[in-house]
C-alpha cells in the first residue's frame, strides 16, 4: 500500500522535504512544500510520485522483470551484465554467487575432467521402523533444503577464471526421491547393495541444485534411506550436523535449521592477506624438489570408480592413547608419523611429503563449527627421518613432528594449489 501525504505550505529550510516510512507494511511518503510553493503543484508531484512507486511495484511484481548486475557478486569476476542475463535469465532464481575454496576447485576438475568419475559421491544410509517414517522424512529433507543454502548451491562457470558458486532460492531446488520396494527379495542384503551401487553410480548435474538425492528402499524389516551427496558441497563435519538438523525436522516438521551460511567462510578465505603464508611455505618446501613417490613393486592401475572392498586392520586403542598421553603427542600426529616413516622406508629416502586433512574449522569465523559447507583443507606435511633424527628418542622426534605438524595446520589456509607453487618440485610432477 502506498499513502501520499501532502503538508504546508510551511516555513521549511528547502523548497521541498520529501519523506518516507514503512509501517506495518504500509509506505507512507509525505510531500512539505515551502510557502512559495502553491499546493497545487506539490499535489501534482505527490501524484508523480505515488505512480512512479506503483510503477516499480508493478515491475518488481512481474515474474518476466529483473537482472543481475557484476556489482551484484563482488566476490566473483563475472564479466558484464549480458553474460548474468544469457547465464541467469532475469536472475530471480539466483540468491547468491561467491568462488570456490582450494579444495573445492581441486574437486571439481576431478569431476569435470571424468564426469563418469562417482568417487566423491558422499552417502549415509539411515534406518526407519515407522510405516510413515518414509513420507515424513521426504518432507523433512525438502524442508532442509530450503533453509540451508549449501544444499541450494550448483557451479557455473563464471566466463572469466574459472567456476563459481550460485546459490539458488528455495522454490527452485526440489530434491531428488526414488522410491524401491524389495520385500519381495530373497536376498535383501544383496537387492540393497545392487541399489546402493546404481545409486552411487549416478552424477549429478552441477549447474542444477541440489546436489544431492535420496532413495528409499522397503524392506520387511521398514525403510532404510540412502542419502546420497556431492563431496565438493560438503565434508564428513557437515554431514554430522546435517544428521542433526534432519533428525529434528524429521521429529518436528515445524523445526527449523538455522546454520551459519558458508559464505561467510569464503568471504574470510577470499581476503586473507597471503604474504606471511607464502613466506612460510616457501621456508617450508622451496628446497624439497623431488616428489615423495609410493614404491609398492607394482603396476600402477586404473582408479576404481567404485570402491568394492576396504582393507581394515584392528589394533587395541587403550596402549595406543596411553602412550599418545605420556608422550603428549596426539594420535593423529602418530599415525602421521608412522606413516612418513614407511614411506621414508618404501621410498628409500629420509626427507618425505605427504598430504593431511585438517577440518579447517580453526579459523576466526564466526559460528565456524556449526557451519555447513566444504572447509577441509589438504597441506603438505613434511618429515626427516635422516641420522640426525636416528638420534633422538622416539618422543624428542614426535615432538619435533608435532611442532612441524601444527605448524603447516596454521598456514593451511593459502590453499594447497598456492602452496604447491611454494615448492621445488617441477609443475608436471605431483607434489
């Protein structure tokens, strides 16, 4: 609604003070002419006025109206409003747009150089006994997906540098749901697993949010739900925190999520001050110039696209944490360590490099740890196992690993392709 008042003719520092007020819903916009003005014409202003504000309603109004603007995206690099209007239309569908993290960008030539390449396809499979437990959690995950913007986002390229981030609003991201009934199996076990493979078989179209589905599968025993999402949305932490807000929604429907948006982490990223990074990488890796290469005495073979079978081996954990404790190392460091060793050994070698995973939630961000998004990073870890190391005790050299592992956590943030460069090693051999 619109109100136009007019006021005077008064004594008024101008010859006319226009104001303007929202309450309640209601624009009221008031016209003071001063006393040389004759009311008459401030009325016939206050009229221009009152149907230019009707006309841009009108116009806001229009689903056909609109457009996007490069000034609209300061974080990105999108190359005039022509390329937004051929790439987004008239743009209403578009909430956000910022880059990508590091990883995020590794990922993603992963993906566009094998798109048949489903290995960073994250799933979960939940259990439900209730008979309605199926439909509710449909609603639920529909109701997630519209209050979390990580799972409303796609990637297009930005017709510059690269790809970047688009955030869509929530009445175009409708997620995926499959539906398979299998009571009928003798063998449910293996009917389950030939689903969950097809499933996970299948890409994702990463212009067209959300990047992810879900399959429901009946078994005598209820529903057992496979949810199934692309690795270069979000990381195992996430994963936990949705696990939390759709067991909410599923409990609640009225429920909801409120996370702190993964924009706010790429805006961090995106003004960092590089210098005091690259200095330490550099001091770190400049003179290590020759790759750390896994010597197994076999052909190297194709990748899998479908991981079948895990290797795992138990060990007890209570000696394990006593001597992490008594030494004052932790156990992510030991297994570090043990791992620089035997490569050092199968190598034959003394200096090694090998990547670690830090969750990259040790950042001043505000809300970083309950934020939903991708903010793993993967550093470099660098470690001499030479004679002077031989001569330490065991914990002297685990500490010197600790000291050396914090170290490259608190410079992870410049990004493992920056931190690449830092190196010696030559650009067409991995690092």
């Amino acid at each position: 609604d619109v109100d136009v008042e007019v006021m005077g003719p008064v004594m008024a520092p101008h010859l006319l003070v226009i104001n303007a007020i929202v309450e309640s819903g209601r624009l009221t916009v008031t016209l003071t002419g001063a006393n040389c003005l004759e009311a008459a014409r401030v009325r016939a202003l206050a009229d221009h006025v009152a149907l230019g504000i009707r006309e841009v309603i009108a116009h806001c109004a229009d689903p056909h109206s609109g457009g996007l603007s490069p000034a609209d995206f300061p974080m990105c690099k999108f190359p005039s409003a022509k390329f937004l209007q051929e790439q987004f239309g008239n743009g209403r569908q578009v909430e956000d747009c910022y880059p990508l993290i590091p990883l995020q960008q590794g990922l993603l030539s992963q993906i566009l150089a094998d798109p048949n390449n489903t290995v960073y396809n994250l799933h979960m499979v939940l259990d439900f006994t209730s008979g309605h437990a199926a439909g509710t959690f449909r609603e639920a995950v529909r109701l997630l997906v519209r209050h979390t913007a990580t799972l409303r986002t796609g990637f297009v390229f930005d017709g510059a540098t690269g790809y970047v981030q688009v955030v869509y609003g929530a009445d175009y991201c409708e997620p995926a749901w499959n539906e398979y009934d299998i009571t009928g199996e003798l063998d449910e076990a293996a009917a389950f697993e030939t689903i969950l493979r097809d499933e996970l078989r299948k890409g994702f179209d990463l212009e067209k949010p959300p990047l992810m589905r879900c399959a429901c599968v009946l078994t005598k025993r209820g529903w057992r739900v496979i949810w199934i999402f692309s690795h270069v949305l979000i990381d195992g932490w996430s994963s936990e925190l949705l696990i939390e807000d759709i067991a909410l929604l599923a409990a609640d429907l009225t429920y909801t999520p409120t996370r702190p948006l993964f924009k706010s982490y790429v805006s961090f990223y995106n003004d960092l001050d590089i210098a005091d990074l690259t200095t330490f990488w550099k001091a770190t890796l400049s003179d290590f110039v020759e790759p750390t290469l896994l010597k197994m005495g076999r052909k190297p073979v194709e990748r899998p696209r479908f991981v079948t079978k895990r290797e795992r081996r138990t060990i007890r954990a209570e000696p394990v944490q006593t001597f992490c404790h008594d030494s004052g190392v932790t156990l992510s460091l030991l297994v570090a360590a043990a791992w620089g060793l035997f490569l050092a050994k199968q190598a034959n070698t003394e200096d090694v490099v090998f990547g670690v995973l830090s969750a990259g939630r040790a950042v001043p961000v505000s809300g970083v740890a309950q934020m939903v998004g991708m903010l793993v990073h993967q550093v470099p870890l660098r470690l001499q196992v030479g004679e002077a190391q031989s001569k330490l005790h065991v914990r002297e050299w685990l500490h010197s690993c600790q000291e050396r592992y914090t170290q490259a956590l608190q410079n992870e943030t410049l990004g493992l392709p920056a931190i690449r460069q830092c190196s010696g090693v030559p650009a067409t051999e991995p690092l």
